[in-house]
C-alpha cells in the first residue's frame, strides 16, 4: 500500500496509516485459548467491509496484559497473511520496561508487522527525559515506522510538547495516536512538526480532523468503521455539514462503546453479530444482559443495530 499524501493537512504531513485504523479485539475460544482462524475472519470484516485502512492488533483493547508473547507472534503472523496485502498491520509493542517492549517491537517486525504502536510507559511515571530515551530506544530497535500512544488517563503521565517535538526529529517516529484531549498541546505539536496525528477518542476525531489530524484509531470503529471513514472524507472534501451530521449519528456508539470497558461492549457487540469475539480474559469479565440492552440501543440511536 503506498502512502497517501493527498490532500493532507499543512507543513506535509502524510496519512502513513491511512485515515481509519481500528484497535482490534482478539478473539478467543470458548474456553479462553486464541482463535487464529477467527482473527483472520475479523480482520477480514474490518477491512473489507469497514473500510479500515490499517488494524492495531496486541493493543490494550486486544487484551495485550493477558496474552502471551507467543500468542501476540502467532496473531500478528496470522492477520498479515489475512490482510497485509490490503491493509498496514500496526503491532502494538508498548510497555513500561524498555527492554521488553524493545523485545516486543523486533518480535513483530520479524512476525512481519508494517508499523509499531508505541504507549507511553505506564504506572512507573518516568520523566519527560525517561520518555524521550524509551521511545527512541524502541524506534531505533527496527525499521519500521512508529506511533506514539499519548493517553495520560491510563499511562500516568502525559508526553510534553517538547517531548514530542523532539521525538518527530526521529525519522523512523512518524505519528501519535492521540487520547490526551488536550487540543491546544495538539494544536502546538501539529503546526511545530510533520507528526501525523490520529484520534484516540473515538468522539473527538471530527474536532481533531478541524486541527490538523489526519484520522482515528477506533474502537466503536469495529462497527463505525465505513460511516467514520465518510465523515473524515467529508470534512476533506470540505463538507462540513456533512462530515457534521456524520458526528453527530455516530456518537451514541462513538461514546457508548465505552460505557464500561471497550473491549467488553465490543466482544459484545460482534458476538450478537455472529462474528468471532469470544469471551474476554480476567481481569474483565463479560458484558451483563443491562450492558449488552443498553449497547443495542446505542447502535440502534447510530442507525447501526445489531441482530436480535
């Protein structure tokens, strides 16, 4: 897949992922063991008929803490042979030991995975300095191009400005998957680096499109995936009140796929689809009869409803 530099925002940034990635669930067996087969069909789904233009596999919506390294090898194999060839498989390598995710990071490129999805290292609080050395640690560690993680609700600590603009001078460090919600530090990175930005709130990619992002990595995206990737090819057309009514359909699920753990309300979701999903690992535990009701209701007030 080549690059898509079209219509891209100011100071040249590309879409090296494309304008829809979506963080996939990991299918699991009945009894909780990995379901190759069934990945290989999800992606298929994903891509094909959501339109997504890369997947996020071995992130924290794909219950990384509770897979093996075995296991997220033999998934990221399996997905490039399903989709590589029409789709950029992004593995996600993030943890808080640099040396671990520098493990990681060689694993997937060998595994054959076109980008890595990198998070800021969690619960230990490094300093901005820690941060600066961990990322280029892992970008130095492969050929292959990176994205930064920046969701301080979850890691414990924000990656600063300065940070990322001394980061995007890493030629091998080329975008943010951005849940910081802090659209004015956005702002600055955006108009002082080449650093593709993509939404990390599933909610706030239009107002991100409006600053400069280039898309999203989703995780409603697993059923929003082809009406999203309408709204963000809406706002670059410059439609705007199209791309708005888009938003605005769209956010009952954009929001509700997180009224408790995404990956719970996903599995859900793709379960009453008939789709492979399979029950998710503890520490989570499976989506309640009120949760899976209340999901539906949520697709059906995004014109999206799921089977009865």
């Amino acid at each position: 897949m080549t690059h898509d530099h079209s219509a891209a925002p100011s100071r040249g940034a590309s879409r090296p992922f494309g304008r829809v990635m979506t963080a996939m669930v990991t299918p699991f067996t009945p009894d909780g063991g990995l379901d190759l087969d069934g990945a290989a069909r999800l992606a298929e789904y994903l891509v094909d008929e959501q339109g997504n233009d890369a997947l996020v596999l071995n992130g924290t919506t794909g219950e990384s803490p509770t897979t093996t390294e075995a296991e997220k090898e033999s998934l990221i194999r399996t997905v490039v042979e399903a989709v590589g060839d029409r789709a950029r498989i992004v593995a996600g390598v993030g943890t808080n030991d640099t040396r671990h995710t520098v493990e990681l990071a060689t694993q997937a490129e060998k595994a054959g995975a076109h980008g890595l999805l990198v998070v800021t290292p969690y619960y230990n609080k490094p300093p901005q300095a820690g941060l600066l050395r961990h990322f280029t640690t892992v970008a130095d560690a492969t050929g292959l191009p990176v994205m930064l993680y920046d969701i301080p609700h979850r890691a414990g600590v924000a990656i600063a400005t300065e940070t990322l603009v001394k980061l995007a001078e890493h030629g091998r460090i080329v975008a943010v998957k951005d849940a910081k919600g802090d659209l004015f530090a956005t702002s600055e990175v955006l108009s002082r680096t080449d650093l593709a930005y993509y939404s990390g709130e599933d909610a706030l990619t239009l107002p991100m499109l409006s600053i400069g992002a280039v898309g999203v990595v989703g995780t409603s995206t697993h059923f929003t995936g082809a009406l999203t990737k309408q709204m963000i090819e809406a706002f670059e057309a410059g439609d705007n009140a199209g791309a708005l009514a888009l938003h605005r359909r769209l956010l009952p699920l954009y929001t509700g796929i997180f009224r408790t753990q995404g990956t719970i309300l996903v599995k859900a979701g793709l379960g009453a689809q008939g789709r492979p999903a399979g029950p998710v690992r503890p520490p989570l535990v499976d989506a309640t009869g009120d949760e899976l009701a209340q999901l539906r209701a949520d697709c059906a007030a995004a014109g999206l409803p799921l089977p009865e």
